[in-house]
C-alpha cells in the first residue's frame, strides 16, 4: 500500500512538472512572438539569425515577399519586406554547398563561417552599387538588402580566391545563393 502511494506520488509529481515545463514552454514561444512582431523587418532578421542557434525548434525562412516565422506552440507569423527592397543570403564556398532556391534561416548551413570576404556589385550600367569588407554570419552566409528590380553583377573576393555571378531581385528571384563557387 506504501508503495502504491509512493509510486502514484511519483507519476502526478511528474506529471505536474511536465504540465509546467510545457506552460513555459508556452508563454517563452508567446513571449517570442510578442518580441519579434513589433519589429521592424531587418531586426527581425538579426533576431531570426541568433534564434537559430538560442531556439532551433523555431522555423524562419525568407522569400522574396516576407519573413516567416513558425513557433512549435503553432502560432506563425509573416513580416513584410519593404516594397522597394528584397533580402538575399549569399554562401559562398570552396569545397560544399547545398541546392537552395528561398534562404531558411533556421537550417541553411554554408562553408565558410564567419569569414571575411570582399564583396562588389556593380549595376547594369558599369556603375558600382557597393563595394565593401563584409563578414558571414556564423551560418556561413553573408546576408544583402538589395534594391527591388534589378540585376547585378557581383564579385567576391576571399584569401586569394573569387568568383563572379549575376545577381537578380525580381519576384521570381533566388534569396538563397548557394552557387558562389570560389577559384
């Protein structure tokens, strides 16, 4: 009879910490989603960048329209990209990659992390766009904010290796460039 008591003890005991844990659970996703929903877009893409690695049960991607994100608790949301702007992620790479057409945030993962690298894009017309030292995040891309639109040419340069490609902003384009071989 002790026993029986014991054990029951026991089972609702975990049973209570399993409700709690999981009301935490809960209100951390809410409190999530609070935060981010009252940001502008490209903080809220920081904020995705960091969640990747601080809760990577939580899903973020970007398209060529919005940031998306969806939380295990079920709730989604969608930030809007500017109308005259558009989101890029750019992985450049020596020896893998993966095939990628919309940058997940959450789970796209490129070579070089937290690299330094020498980025130049240059407009149809011949004119330099930007031209710049940039550095990738620790998921191996480097993250762009390009006008809408519009079509580059781009060269990147690391240690003493480039590689050179066109880059499109339209609504049909890529926001996740996987294909940035460097030789």
């Amino acid at each position: 009879m002790q026993l029986q008591r014991i054990i029951r003890f026991i089972i609702i005991t975990m049973a209570i910490c399993f409700v709690v844990s999981c009301d935490d659970d809960e209100k951390d996703y809410n409190n999530l989603y609070d935060e981010i929903e009252k940001m502008e877009i490209k903080q809220a893409v920081l904020l995705a960048n960091m969640w990747k690695y601080e809760y990577p049960e939580v899903t973020s991607f970007v398209d060529t329209k919005e940031l998306n994100i969806s939380f295990p608790n079920g709730r989604n949301l969608k930030i809007l990209l500017p109308e005259n702007e558009i989101y890029v992620a750019i992985a450049p790479y020596e020896t893998y990659t993966h095939d990628c057409r919309v940058h997940y945030i959450s789970s796209c993962e490129a070579e070089l992390t937290e690299s330094e690298f020498f980025i130049k894009l240059l407009r149809d017309d011949g004119t330099i766009f930007r031209e710049q030292e940039i550095y990738s995040l620790k998921n191996g891309f480097v993250e762009l904010w390009l006008p809408k639109n519009e079509e580059f040419d781009v060269e990147i340069n690391y240690k003493d290796k480039s590689c050179e490609f066109v880059l499109m902003t339209y609504e049909t384009s890529r926001t996740c460039i996987t294909d940035a071989k460097l030789d």
